[in-house]
C-alpha cells in the first residue's frame, strides 16, 4: 500500500535523533520521495536521475562524473548508430560486454571534449574508470529493479572489466601548500577563493556544503569551536545526528572576520553565499556554483605563481589528513576530526609522502653499525 504523507512525515520525523529542524525534515523527506522514483530502463535517464540524486544530496564531485557519463554515452550511441540522435535511448538489456568494450574504445579515441574549446579529445584511463563505475552502479540498480537478469551482469570475471584508474592521493606538496599560504592578490574573487579553500582546510577539510550552509550559531567565536553535522553522512541512519565540533586556529577565525556577513541572527548564514529566503533548489544551484568558481579561482592563483599543480576543493580534506600524517599527528586524532567512524576510513585520506620522507624511512632498511 502507498504511503499517505502523514505516514512519510511520521517515518522522517523518527529518523531525527537530535534536535528537529524544518531544514533537516525537508533534506530527509526530498531522500524519501527519491527513494519510491520508478528506475527508468534506460542507461542515460538512470545516470543523469542519479545525477540529480547526487545533487540533491550536495555531493556534487560525484554528481559531475554521473552528469558527464551521460553525455558521453549518448555521444557514443548517436554518433555510432547504435541509437538515433531526436531520442537516443539505451535500454539496459543493451549494455552488454561488447557494448561495453566498444565504449571503452569510443572513449579513450576520441570521446572527450574539451570545455573551453569543445574540441574533441581521447578520455584518460582514470575518467574512463569513473565512467564504467557509474554505469556499473545503474546496472545493479537495473538488476535490483529487476529490468535485467543477474545473469545478464555485464561486468566480472567473464564480463567487461574496467581499466584501473589512478588511486594517487591528492595531497600536495609542502611548498605548493607554502606558496599558497603566502599568496596574496590583486584580485579580490581569487582572494576569496583561496580563504574559503583554507578555511575548509583548518576544519578538517569540510565541504562546500557543509561551509556554505554554517551559520551564526554553528560558531563560537570565545571559544574558538564550531560545530556542525555533516551533510553526506546526515541521511545515513548509522550517523545521523552524530555532529563534529572542532577548535578552530586563529587563521581560521580571521577569515570569518575578514568574509563573512555580520548578523545579530544566529539562524543567519556566515559566508555571502546563502540567504534565508532561499529554496532547496537554489541553495544546491548556490552550492554548485561556489564549488565550481573556487575551482576555477585556484587554477588561475597556481598559474599565476607558476606551479604545474591541480588542486579542487576536495583535496583540501586530503590535505589536512596527509599534512597531520607527516608531522606524525596519531591516526586516532586526525580520524575524530576528520568525523570518521573508523580508523580504516581515514587510511583512505592520507596521500603519498613526500620523496625525503620516503628515504628517511626507507633508510631503515640499511643496518647501521653500533659502536662500541
């Protein structure tokens, strides 16, 4: 029997284990509409479905592979004949191991497209791999909604396999993070940018997300703490409510100074980025779109400082797991901050090391002779 809405309110409302919140309520209850969506049989519906799912939930990194995954397949489909270009369509009982293959093949020839000029461009191994785990991912789904058999599972030992991407850490190194931290511009946008991207750094690498939606009362200016709950881990019924609190430098504190929109509300917003007045809607748009302009900023300061580097916003939480493991800061400190459940999670943040480190410890190797 379909649920009433009372019964769907009732069902997110006990999912709330702290404080109830209007803004939490419609995150949880938008999850629950998500949920009874009919899978479509179709690969590039499912993917870009998946995409608003991913939007919807802030994860935009992830949302951005889904949303290009998309685009690339129908560039395949259409431009191979396989489907026509007014309505093209992959129904999943055509995602097979050939197809899979011819794909793969499409894609690292020429399948890519350069944003700026919109040339083509062969796709890197490690988009490749992002690309043919996103369809991997619809595929299960596809089976789960039982569109397709489980013995029609392309993927596996006798199956398509994916080429492995690359795992390198995204930690930079000690004088590219020295030269940002010394940066200072004439350009007030790319400014901003760098103190929003050091800000989530100080804070254990939080998220657009989570830094654009802080508000007054998230901070504690005396104390020097703030405390939030994470926006990917809100809807997970294991971590629901379990929030973070962290001291924060003074470093991190002048940035607010500097930045953000003074206010006697403690409901109102630190950064410029989101109002009150603001919808669901436009608050991911919002979100999105800092995301993206900070990207943008810090590719244009490495280029000015003349670095051959690339850095998102994302990486700043690799960053600070990587920076705190090579000043030998405990495992067990660095995983409390960075909000995790375990330590083998925060395993998976901490980037390679540095080519002097790496000797020094592999010196270890070479026995020493004791004097006497």
């Amino acid at each position: 029997m379909k649920e009433t809405w009372l019964l769907k309110a009732q069902k997110v409302i006990s999912k709330i284990e702290h404080r109830f919140s209007f803004e939490e309520f419609q995150v949880l209850l938008s999850s629950e509409q998500q949920a009874e969506v009919v899978f479509a049989n179709d690969l590039i519906i499912a993917l870009r479905n998946e995409f608003n799912t991913l939007t919807n939930e802030d994860n935009f990194t992830r949302a951005v592979i889904y949303r290009s995954a998309a685009s690339s397949v129908e560039r395949f489909v259409t431009e191979t004949g396989i489907t026509n270009k007014s309505q093209p369509r992959v129904p999943f009982g055509l995602v097979a191991r050939d197809f899979l293959r011819k794909y793969e093949k499409f894609l690292v020839t020429n399948g890519g497209i350069n944003n700026k000029t919109k040339a083509r461009r062969p796709v890197g191994p490690t988009t490749v791999a992002f690309y043919m785990n996103a369809i991997k991912k619809m595929v299960n789904e596809a089976i789960k909604a039982k569109i397709i058999n489980r013995d029609d599972y392309p993927f596996g030992n006798d199956g398509y396999r994916p080429p492995r991407g690359n795992n390198t850490k995204k930690a930079l190194p000690t004088e590219t993070l020295t030269a940002l931290f010394s940066y200072s511009g004439k350009f007030p946008r790319r400014n901003y940018a760098l103190d929003i991207w050091k800000f989530s750094y100080f804070c254990g690498g939080m998220n657009m997300a989570d830094l654009a939606r802080l508000r007054w009362r998230n901070v504690d200016m005396n104390q020097r703490q703030i405390s939030f709950v994470r926006r990917k881990t809100r809807t997970n019924k294991a971590n629901a409510g379990a929030g973070i609190t962290l001291s924060m430098l003074p470093e991190a504190i002048d940035i607010i100074v500097k930045w953000a929109q003074p206010s006697t509300d403690q409901n109102e917003f630190i950064f410029p980025e989101l109002n009150q007045q603001m919808d669901e809607k436009a608050v991911h748009k919002a979100i999105f779109n800092l995301t993206q302009r900070v990207n943008r900023m810090l590719t244009l300061i490495l280029k000015e400082l003349g670095i051959q580097a690339k850095i998102r916003t994302y990486e700043a939480r690799h960053n600070y797991a990587t920076t705190l493991a090579r000043a030998q800061v405990p495992l067990a400190f660095i995983s409390q901050r960075l909000g995790h459940s375990s330590l083998k999670t925060t395993e998976q943040y901490l980037g390679s090391f540095e080519y002097e480190q790496t000797q020094k410890y592999l010196s270890a190797l070479i026995p020493t002779k004791q004097e006497i």
